[in-house]
C-alpha cells in the first residue's frame, strides 16, 4: 500500500487541543429552609421510637473477643491436615553410642549399658607407664569399723498422757502404795503439766512433804477435805522439783575407791513453801466437825491384815 502525504495544515489542526468551554455559575439554593426542617424530623423521630439502654460489656467479655497480636483468623473450611505416622525405626542391638567411660554386657538378648569405675588417662614421661587409671567416683577416706550399724532412734518426751481418773479430785485424800513414803494418807492438790499429780502430807502431820506421784500409785479414798481456800503458788510446777547436777572433783592419788554419795538436803524456798501450804491445809482440818479423827487418820498407815481383801474394799 502507499502512503499518501496529508498537508501540514491539517497535521498543525489535529494537534491542537479543543479548548474547554466556559461553564454558567449555577444558582446557589437558599439553605435556611433546610436547616428549619431538620429539627422537626428529629422530634418526629425522636417521639415515635425510643432508643434502648446498651449494657456495659464485662471484663470476661472483653477478654473473650479480645485476639492475641499476630493471628490470623483460621479457615474453616479448609480441612485439616492429616499428619502421616511415622514407624518408629529400631536401633539394632550392638550398634547404640556409647557414652565416654560406658561399656555394654549382655544377658541373653537383653543388652547392658554400665559405667567403668575408672578412666584411662595418657600421661607423660618415659617411666611413668604413659597411662594411669583415675576413678570415676572416689572412695570414702573414712571406713566404719562396724558394717550395718543399728541406729537407735532418740525417745521424744511425751506429751500425750492419760487423762485423770474421775475419782481423784482436788482435796481427795489418797493412799500411796509404792516409795519411799507407800502406806502413807496425802491429799491431792493438784495435776501439773506433766500428768504427775502433787500430793502433800502434810508435812506436820505425817512427814511426807510435797511430792509428785503418778496416779497409777495412788488409791483415791471417799474422804475429801475442801481446799477451796487453799492457794497453791504459780512457781510450784515440773521445773520447781528439778535436782540440780553435783559437780564431782578430780580424784586425787590414793583417793581411787572414795566415792561419796551425797544427801539430798531441802532448799530454804521448799521449806518456806511447805511451812505456808501445812498451815492453809491444818486450818481447812480444823473447819471440819470430825477434826481429831481426821488428823488420826491422815497420821496412820495403810495396810492389809488377814481375811482382808483390797477388791472387795472400799476404800
């Protein structure tokens, strides 16, 4: 085909771009009448539907929709891929690493992993043997002479013991039957914190001072004397009938077989405190209309003559 050639006239006019044509200002609409319509709609509305009262979301609910940064919401209805198990591919016996110091045994087809005592170690010189076997644990420097030694276990001091019997009150006058002062009359004073009772002639009476007995040595007697007005000191407890720890000096030559034991002897604060509990205790005898056949009885002894029967007794 050939081109023909247009002139340069009408090359100039299809290069120049048409020019735009001016534009008429629109007339601007008044606005006053719809800002005074506005509000007449809105209490239209407002007077027909009223709006209902939004709750507050509570914390658990604000937790709930709330997401950790960094997901992206899952596909449901993409299917989840199925992981392939893979069997589990048995080492052949023999053929485990072993540890540094490790050795292997076998038993029959069941294999042994143990630990050698010792490690060989190189070691430098040319008479020292070029190794040494050093132990993995050392042993102990200090070897019991006795092999399987019995431990025997400390006693703790008991603190739960056994009520009181309901026989013995305060005031009951009881009967001891073991010691230094069996077949003797005492009154019962009280029960101290160690479940031993406190018991007292009185001294006056029939020489047995203040003690402490078990209950298991005393027979409690239907005779009771009112000590309601007798006050037993705070200090008189357990720790108040302690004996202190005699101090023996060193044994001098010649001196190999003296050994002296020696006598208890009453502090002056016992005296003072048996004086004051005898007098409390003789006055309360005295309110009472039997008075010479109860210090008669308080002063004798207990004891059994023939024909007599402890069990058939009452005491």
């Amino acid at each position: 085909m050939v081109e023909t050639k247009k002139p340069a006239a009408t090359k100039k006019a299809e290069k120049a771009p048409a020019k735009p044509k001016a534009e008429k200002p629109k007339a601007e609409k008044p606005k006053a009448d719809a800002k005074a319509a506005k509000p007449k709609v809105a209490k239209a509305v407002a007077k027909d539907v009223k709006a209902k009262p939004v709750k507050p979301k509570t914390k658990l609910e604000l937790l709930r929709e709330r997401k950790p940064k960094g997901t992206k919401p899952k596909d449901k209805t993409k299917p989840k891929p199925v992981k392939e198990k893979k069997p589990k591919q048995k080492e052949p016996l023999g053929k485990k690493p072993l540890k540094a110091g490790c050795y292997r045994i076998w038993k029959g087809k069941k294999e042994i992993i143990r630990r050698k005592n010792y490690i060989v170690k190189p070691i430098g010189g040319a008479n020292n043997g070029n190794a040494r076997r050093v132990l993995q644990n050392k042993r102990p420097a200090y070897y019991a002479a006795q092999l399987n030694k019995k431990y025997i276990s400390k006693r703790k001091p008991k603190t739960n013991f056994k009520r009181l019997r309901p026989s013995i009150t305060p005031g009951t006058v009881c009967i001891i039957v073991a010691g230094v002062h069996k077949g003797k009359k005492v009154v019962f004073l009280k029960r101290l914190v160690s479940g031993l009772c406190l018991v007292t002639g009185p001294f006056k009476i029939n020489a047995c001072p203040l003690r402490r007995v078990n209950q298991i040595y005393l027979i409690a007697t239907a005779t009771k004397l009112d000590i309601s007005k007798v006050e037993i000191p705070k200090h008189i407890n357990d720790r108040y009938f302690r004996r202190g720890k005699t101090v023996r000096s060193k044994k001098e030559e010649g001196d190999i077989f003296g050994q002296k034991t020696e006598k208890y002897v009453a502090s002056e604060q016992r005296k003072k405190d048996q004086e004051a509990l005898d007098a409390q205790l003789i006055t309360a005898i005295k309110e009472r209309e039997d008075k010479k056949m109860f210090f008669g009885y308080l002063g004798s002894y207990f004891g059994l003559r023939n024909r007599m029967y402890p069990h058939i007794m009452k005491f």
